[in-house]
C-alpha cells in the first residue's frame, strides 16, 4: 500500500494504491482516488484482511502495473470495506521472474556478474513491485517512486527456500554490493577523447544504424525561428500537450497545471566536412551557459518581455567550438533522414585540443568558420525529446 502525492495542487489530498490478494493466492492493483482518500486511509492497514464491496473495475493499462491481472479495482465514495479477521491468508506472495527470462537485460547480467566474482558475506535480495522497460534499446530494471520495496536477507519463508537450494546446490554466491544499477559516469577526458569514437559531420549524416559519436564544430549561428525552450513535465522530461485549461503528459499519463521550462535550442554547427542543426536541451546547454531555461524565462517575465523574446544570454554559445557527444536515430519524419541528440558538451580547451591533435582537426580553421558551408545532405535537427 502506498500513497501518490497530487503534482498539481500542493495543498490535495494523495491518492492511495495498493495490490492485494485473495485466498486463491490471486493479485489485483487497486486505486483510491485523491477526492476519496480521507474516507479510506484510516481504514485500511496493510497486512490486515478485509472484504471489499461495491467497487467498480477498469481495464488495467496504466504504464506501471505492479500485478499482471489485466483489470484494477476502483474504490467509489460508497465502496464498502470491512474487517476479515477470521480469514487466514499468507501475505508472503511473490511471482519471480529468472534472470533469462528479463531478455537481454544488462542490469541482469552485471548483477549476476557482481554475485559470481565477490568473496564477501552472502545477501540475498528481494526486489518487489519493480518496473521493466526499455531504454537506449536495452531492457532495464529500475525502481518506482513510492512503490518498489528491496528487501535484504529478509526473513521470509521463500527466502529460506532459496538458501536452502543453495546450499544443495554447494555453489557459494557472494554478494556484497554497494550499489545496484549504478550508472557510470566517465571523465569528460575519457569520454570524448578516449571511449567514444570520433566522426565528422558529413560521416555521421551517412550513417545508416544508431550509434553514438563525438564530433567537433563551431557554433556559427542560433535559429530564432523556433522556440528555444518549451514547456516540460514535472515528473519527466517530456513535452506537455496544451489542452484547454491545463496540460497533459503522455509519458507519466497525467494532467497538470504546472510546467517546468527546459532548453531545446537550435544551433548550426559546422565542421571542415559539412553542417548540421543540433538542438541543445537542459542538461547540456545548462551546464555551459550556467543557468536554466527557468532562470532565464523568469528573469525575463520580470523585465516585461514576451515568450518571443529572443535571450541574450543564448549568444555566448555563437562563435564557440564545442565537442558534441551525440547519438543519431532513424527519423520518423519522412523529410528528415534522421534525428540527433547532444547528450554532453565539452568546451575544455585542453581537451579539445588533445582530441584535435589525435584525430588532426585544424581548431584555427574551424574557429574561423563564420558562415555555413554547402549542406551535402539533409539536415539533423534533434526534437525527438520534445514530443
């Protein structure tokens, strides 16, 4: 059982979710709305058996599903619950799923990886209510706010199973782990000069799979005709749909009054090859030009000025010559070969020219470079983070 906060009005009630389970050892999600939830908070306690009446059932197809029925239940105003003491019904219920069977997950087989080579103590561990997806085109495993529950050496009947096969098995697993699915982050040195493979412009527009490259450009211009931040979710990064009198998100599946605004700035950067249009999102236009899209859209709602306003602060990006850590995608759009997206800006001068020098790029000709170049073929714009 756990509690939802309301994103769009502070000052709302939570809503209230929770699995429970019949005496058929069958598990079912159910929701509490946020209007109903003084009527049902100080009634229902977990581990506690109650029967439940006059509900209603909905088609279970949110994006995180914490049970595989198909169906959820719905608590209305008038739902009844009562206590069930005289049931008896083991809360101990757990729907395991092998490591093989997570696909080709990478979180998966460095876990195993980490419990074959450690020589510590042992720990087993319970991860309940996770969430698989995809992401980069991998599967994942990760936790769910408010919801997901990692459970270490815990005294639980199936986990006394568990050692018991180990122990038959006379296989040793240590498994001490400071942190489990822990994202590496490299040096900005390591990561354009050393791991990342360097590509020019033009090679990278040639390009025909997903791949992740480094390149070097100069900035040569800003494109004032498009918007240069947008109106983003609280909860994620995605764009918001405008509706009539608030918004919505399609990623978190949830309805809002509240934005935050993140970068999407469209630079022209040009390299001895060719030229492209990159767009700079928040991450990593933040940490160049040190401020915020919502720092600067503040500072100018302050000074009077309109959404149209063009900001001042994005021209220290012009004349630059930045290292790009980009990823190239297949376009959906059929007027556009493909789509890039600028993960990392490094602007480093040691950096830069310790990459120039290992792969012989002219930093003087390139820092020259005022004007375009002639495209050799159709541009990059990076907007699939947008919508």
């Amino acid at each position: 059982m756990w509690k939802v906060p309301s994103y769009e009005k502070s000052y709302s009630q939570p809503s209230m979710e929770l699995v429970v389970l019949d005496k058929e050892g069958s598990r079912i999600h159910c929701f509490i709305r946020s209007v109903h939830y003084r009527l049902f908070e100080p009634i229902l306690e977990e581990g506690k058996m109650f029967v439940l009446a006059n509900f209603t059932m909905d088609s279970n197809t949110q994006k995180y599903r914490p049970t595989k029925h198909s169906m959820r239940i719905i608590f209305k105003r008038d739902t009844l619950v009562s206590s069930a003491d005289d049931i008896a019904i083991s809360i101990e219920s757990f729907d395991f799923v092998a490591t093989k069977e997570i696909l080709s997950s990478n979180y998966a087989s460095e876990l195993v990886s980490l419990l074959d080579a450690n020589k510590a103590n042992e720990f087993i561990i319970v991860l309940q209510f996770a969430k698989m997806k995809f992401y980069n085109g991998v599967m994942t495993i990760t936790n769910t706010n408010y919801t997901t529950r990692l459970m270490v050496n815990a005294n639980l009947e199936v986990v006394k199973k568990f050692c018991q096969k180990l122990i038959g098995l006379g296989t040793k697993h240590s498994t001490t782990i400071d942190v489990i699915g822990w994202v590496v982050r490299y040096s900005p040195s390591e990561d354009f000069v050393s791991l990342t493979p360097y590509a020019l412009i033009y090679q990278i527009k040639q390009t025909v799979e997903k791949s992740t490259y480094v390149t070097c450009g100069t900035v040569i211009d800003i494109d004032r005709d498009h918007a240069w931040w947008y109106k983003a979710c609280r909860q994620c990064t995605q764009g918001l749909e405008a509706l009539t009198d608030q918004f919505y998100c399609a990623k978190c599946d949830v309805y809002s009054t509240i934005f935050v605004a993140r970068f999407c700035i469209q630079v022209r950067v040009v390299d001895e090859s060719d030229t492209a249009t990159f767009v700079l999102f928040e991450n990593s236009a933040s940490k160049f030009l040190g401020l915020t899209a919502a720092d600067i859209r503040t500072s100018m709602l302050a000074k009077g000025y309109g959404r149209d306003h063009f900001p001042e602060q994005l021209n220290a990006l012009v004349g630059k010559t930045l290292l790009f850590k980009l990823t190239r995608h297949d376009s959906l759009n059929k007027f556009q070969a493909c789509v890039i997206t600028v993960s990392r800006i490094c602007s480093d001068p040691e950096i830069i020219a310790s990459l120039a020098l290992e792969k012989n790029i002219q930093l003087d000709a390139l820092q020259k470079l005022t004007t375009a170049t002639g495209v050799r073929s159709g541009e990059l714009i990076s907007n699939g983070s947008i919508v």
